[in-house]
C-alpha cells in the first residue's frame, strides 16, 4: 500500500500525483495500491472498520472511483455496506469528435468547435470537457474529423495537438488524431501515398516520432480510407491491410494504434448493405495485432433503426470496436429528443451467433468471443459537443454523451438504469420527476422509428443535410445510393428494398439462424420487414392490419407519443428551472411539429403508390404533398 488520504489532498506515493481539479469530494478515503489486483484503472469501493475506501492501482482509477462514489450518493444508492469492484468492459472509450480545422464540425448542431483551433486554447473550456468525460469514464478524444485534412499533421498543428493533451492528461484521457491517408505527398511533398514505397512508410514513421515527442501518450490514429472521396490504399492497388498495417508499424514503437474505419462502400454489390463485409471479411487475419477495425454499428449508415452490421461476425482473426453515433445526424439534430442507449445497446446486444448464441457484438469487440484476436479493446462514438451553453444544443442530448460514456464502462448496464442515474443528477431525484421523464426518455427513440422511418424504412432523408423527410428526392447526377429511392424502392406492388435470397442476398452475411429468420416474411421481425423485405401493401401484419394501415398507424402513434411528451413536459414545471425547462419546450414544439411534417410526407408520398385510402383512425396529414416538395432548409450554417 502506497498511501492512504483524503481524496481532497494529493496522493503523495513519492511522486505527488494529485487526483485532477475538480474531482469531487465524497465521503471516503482514496487508496492507492499498485498492488492491488484490478485491472485497467479499476477501482474497489469497500466499507471496512476503517471507514469508506476507495481503493485502485492508478490515481486514474482513483479519480474514476471517486466519481462513482459519488454518483452513487447523488442517486440515492450509497447506504452500506459496500464492496464493489469495477472494471471497465472496454479499455479504450473514445469519444470521435468530426471537427474541422475552420471550427465547424460536421453533423454537429451545438456550435462551433471546442477546440478552437486558430484561437487562443481555451484551458477552462477543455478542462470542463475532461472532467465531464472522466466523471463518465471516456478516456480518448479524437480531435479532429476523419474527413481529415493532411495540415492536421502539420508540426503548427502537432503543437496545438499537444497542448490540449497536456489539459487532458490529468484527466486520464489520451488524445488521437484522424489522418488523411495521402498526407505524405500532400503535406510531406513526396511523390506518392503508396504504402508499399519505403519513403512513404518512413515519412509515417518520422511523423509517428515527431508526434510522441511532442505527445508521449498519444493514442494513435483513426482512419477514413478509400471512403466517400478520400484517399486510401486501395488508390495504388493495395488493401486496406495494406494501408493499414503501414501505419501500425509506424506506431508500434509507441505502442500507439491504428483505428481503420470500415466505413466503405465502393459499388461491387447493388446492395449498399453487402459492401463493407465484401470488401473487408477477406482480409480477416491480414492485419497487424495494432489494428483494430472501426465498424458503425449498422451495415448503412446510422439510421434510426437498422440490423447490425453483418461484418462483426465475420472477422474472428481482427479486433473489431463498433462506431456509434452520439450527435443525431439522422435523429432530428439538436431538435429531437431522443434518447440513444436504447439504439446503442440494441446493436451491443445483438448476437451474431458467429461462434454459436452468446456471440454478441459486446461479447466481440469485449475479446470475450475471440480472446486470442485481442490485445486491445475499444468502442467509440461521435461527439454531438460544441461551443454551446449546454454543449450539446438541446439539455437532453448531453444524456446519450453520458450514457455512451456509463456503457463503454460497464456495457451491462441497462439503458433505463443509465437513464435514471442522468435525470437525477442533471435534474432532480424527486419521484415524481423522475418517473414521467424516464418514461419520456425511454420510449424516444422508438417514438423517432415511429414518425421517421417505422417498419425498416430507411434513409429517406432530405438531400444532404438529412434532417427532414424527402422520399421523391431526386438529384440528377448523384450517387443513387445516397438517394432515397434506392432504399425505399416503392412501386405499386409495394414497398421495401429486398435484401432476400431472391433479392440482393444480404441476408446471408448473417449468421444462421438470423439468415433464414430474414430472409422468410413470415419470420422477419417486423421492426427490420421493410429492411429485408420488398412488401405488398396488402401484407397482413401481425396486428391483423394490411403494412399499408400498420405504416400509417405507426406514423401516427410516433406523432400521439411526441405530443405525449409536452404534456408530461408541462407537468413537469415545477421541477425544472425556468431557463431549461422553457428551452426543453421550444425543442419539444419543433419535434412534435416535424413530426406530423414526416406524417404528412411519407404518408402521402406511398400512398401515390398503394392507392389506398388512409384509416379513418389515425389522425390525417395536414399540408399537401406539393407544399411539402417546396421546402428548402438551409442547413448549411447550422453551426
Ligand atoms: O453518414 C455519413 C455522414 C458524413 C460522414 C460519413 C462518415 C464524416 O453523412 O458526414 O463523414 O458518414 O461517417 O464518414
């Protein structure tokens, strides 16, 4: 045992590390003991005759301990006696922030950058964001967007780099960088990217020293490679293996790692659901044990709903880490409240049945179903964080950053605990706030499936900027894949893309028995129908109704949910200050309003095509479809 203190004053083992500004004080004393047996910056929180301790092996772990303590007080859950033990089910818990170097970040609705880059660093700023994440347990920040620009390499740049690694450090949070694959001719002026040629691999490897010089726990590089438009190695006739591996070998030294995105789809399929496993689950036990691969948690593109990404169950070989996406880029923006966890745990849950039930993709990428593949074990999600008071643009979008943060620690929380524990630190532990509201939270994001995109649909977003419904969309010269039409494939016959043996045979990149539960409409869950199936109208539903009637029933009970909402909000007046709960409304209006405005879009539109009337039981769309067609947001300074 090192040392035993008060979690207000330093821990002196010798080397006077202090637990970081702004930890908070509880009622324990904090144990340092690199002896003890825990792993990862865990922590024990153990009453013994001694009193409260809070025991770990790191001060990180200390400080992660105290914050837990600490919400335990706040959430009513610290009466004695304890003895628990927490370790992290994932060591790398990384937050992808897709900012800019001009300060706009991409698909961010909260304002400007936080980093401010250009500007004078904002130390308090940076500071608060730490303390924030390692209250929750993130422990990595990938500044900057993986659209990567090569200048971020640039040594100006470097140094900015370093200075906020330099605030997070005490934090226990360790900086990454997304990298443009052609930065060494781009910025470094040689004549090619190529991984093969020996100057580029040492170019990687001047700027991999050049950065731990300046960063020596400089996390490593996360990569968008051969991907809408940017470069990678497939450029010169190489692999993602290929490019990869050049860059793992850069960072080995420093025990850094390569986070290479699967994030592709280069047309070999028809199906756009097909193409990262096409073109990744060949290469499974091609990539060095630096390498982990970044996978969104759905084949597409993170919609409201989708399957999960068949390639999670096909690279037994690979560390693999899912992606998911925290700022709602296709979830009303900052507008919407919607709750994720529910989606992010969805995907978590999911079992693959790779390697028989029990394979689920937190069973993968926690190295529980492969232990031989991993060396490291990761998971992130893009940051919906900006310069904005609340830093998120609407209050309760901070809790899906929380809750990414309580599940990358401990994935077997549920989301409803997780949710609980946010409403009552944000707000107030008072029953009767805390009941209606986790009901709010609870039910949000199906409520957004609902008046969105129910029953599989997906991607029948505007052009672009994806926040409203556009299923017409048409844009002469676009990829037709980034185009709704494509996925929602309505006809007079029906509606659905379909992803069956008879169709584009996406439903055998899973394993069985979800292969043939897909692929036969009888047994398809009817939450992924339109996902796999291309649907008669007249397709009787599990309710007894026709799909038609089911559509339009589930588009209305998302806009009667979201009504629901300003009810229980208005009750809730009293519980909430003024600021927030005046600005919680405004959100709550724009939502129920868009909601009703994809009713009347989506309904209308299928029904050019079904040509059936809609049930006199629902509530029916209110603007006409030309009125509708005539709308242009600009979306193009949301920031
Ligand atoms: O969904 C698309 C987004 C792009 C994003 C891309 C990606 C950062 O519309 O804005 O680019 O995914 O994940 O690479």
């Amino acid at each position: 045992m090192l040392a035993i203190v008060s979690c207000s004053k330093p821990i002196d083992n010798g080397n006077a590390l202090w637990l970081p500004e702004g930890t908070p004080e509880v009622n324990a004393e904090v144990v340092l003991d690199e002896g003890l047996d825990l792993k990862n910056d865990g922590f024990i929180i153990r009453d013994t005759p001694d009193g409260r301790k809070i025991m770990a092996r790191t001060v990180t772990g200390a400080m992660y301990g105290t914050y837990a303590l600490q919400r335990m007080e706040r959430t009513g859950k610290a009466e004695g006696p304890l003895d628990l033990r927490e370790e992290p089910s994932f060591e790398r818990r990384i937050l992808n922030h897709w900012d800019n170097l001009d300060n706009t970040v991409e698909r961010g609705y909260a304002g400007w950058s936080i980093w401010h880059w250009g500007e004078p660093v904002p130390v308090d700023l940076i500071k608060e964001y730490a303390r924030l994440n390692a209250s929750v347990g993130i422990n990595g920040s990938v500044l900057n967007n993986v659209n990567a620009t090569p200048e971020i390499l640039s040594t100006e740049k470097l140094e900015r780099v370093a200075e906020i690694a330099d605030i997070m450090r005490p934090y226990g949070i360790r900086v990454y960088l997304s990298v443009n694959f052609s930065s060494p001719a781009a910025l470094g002026g040689l004549a090619t990217s190529d991984p093969l040629v020996p100057e580029v691999a040492e170019w990687w490897k001047d700027k991999a020293a050049e950065i731990y010089g300046l960063i020596p726990d400089f996390g490593g590089f996360l990569v968008k490679a051969n991907s809408e438009g940017l470069p990678g190695p497939q450029d010169f006739g190489r692999t993602h293996a290929d490019g990869a591996n050049m860059l793992a070998d850069a960072l080995r030294p420093y025990d850094g790692i390569v986070m290479w995105r699967a994030f592709v789809y280069s047309p070999k399929s028809s199906d756009r659901a097909c193409q990262a496993y096409d073109e990744f689950a060949p290469l499974d036990g091609q990539f060095r044990d630096n390498v982990i691969i970044q996978i969104k948690n759905g084949p597409v593109d993170f919609q409201p709903r989708e399957p999960f990404s068949p390639l999670f169950g096909h690279m037994p070989n690979t560390q693999m880490m899912a992606e998911l996406q925290i700022t709602q880029e296709y979830l009303g923006f900052s507008n919407h409240l919607v709750y994720l966890l529910p989606l992010f745990k969805e995907c978590l849950d999911s079992d693959t049945y790779c390697k028989g039930p029990g394979s689920t993709i937190a069973a993968i990428t926690t190295g529980k179903t492969y232990p031989d593949a991993y060396r490291t074990t990761a998971i992130a999600g893009v940051a919906n964080i900006g310069r904005d008071e609340n830093w998120c643009g609407h209050h309760f979008a901070q809790s899906s950053w929380y809750g990414f943060g309580r599940m990358a620690w401990d994935c077997s929380l549920s989301s409803e605990e997780i949710a609980r524990e946010w409403i009552m630190q944000t707000f107030t532990s008072d029953p009767g706030f805390v009941g209606p509201v986790l009901e709010m939270m609870m039910s949000s994001r199906e409520a957004a499936v609902d008046y969105m995109m129910p029953l599989g649909l997906h991607h029948i977003f505007a052009w672009g900027h994806h926040y409203g419904p556009e299923p017409w969309c048409e844009i002469p010269g676009a990829r037709a894949d980034w185009l709704p039409k494509y996925y929602h494939k309505a006809d007079a016959a029906g509606v659905g893309f379909d992803r069956t043996r008879s169709g584009s045979g996406n439903v055998d990149q899973y394993h069985e028995p979800l292969a043939s539960i897909y692929n036969d409409i009888s047994t398809c869950p009817e939450e992924l129908l339109l996902w796999f199936h291309h649907t008669p109208w007249d397709h009787t539903m599990s309710s007894g109704r026709t799909l038609w009637d089911e559509l339009c029933h589930r588009y209305d009970r998302g806009i009667r949910t979201v009504q629901s909402y300003i009810c229980t909000w208005e009750e809730m007046r009293p519980f909430v200050d003024r600021k927030r709960w005046e600005e919680v409304k405004a959100k709550l209006e724009i939502q129920e309003s868009d909601s009703r405005w994809w009713r009347d879009a989506c309904v209308q539109y299928f029904q050019e095509f079904s040509g059936m009337e809609i049930p006199s039981d629902v509530s029916q769309p209110e603007r006409p479809l030309e009125e509708l067609k005539k709308i242009k947001l600009d979306m193009t300074h949301h920031n």
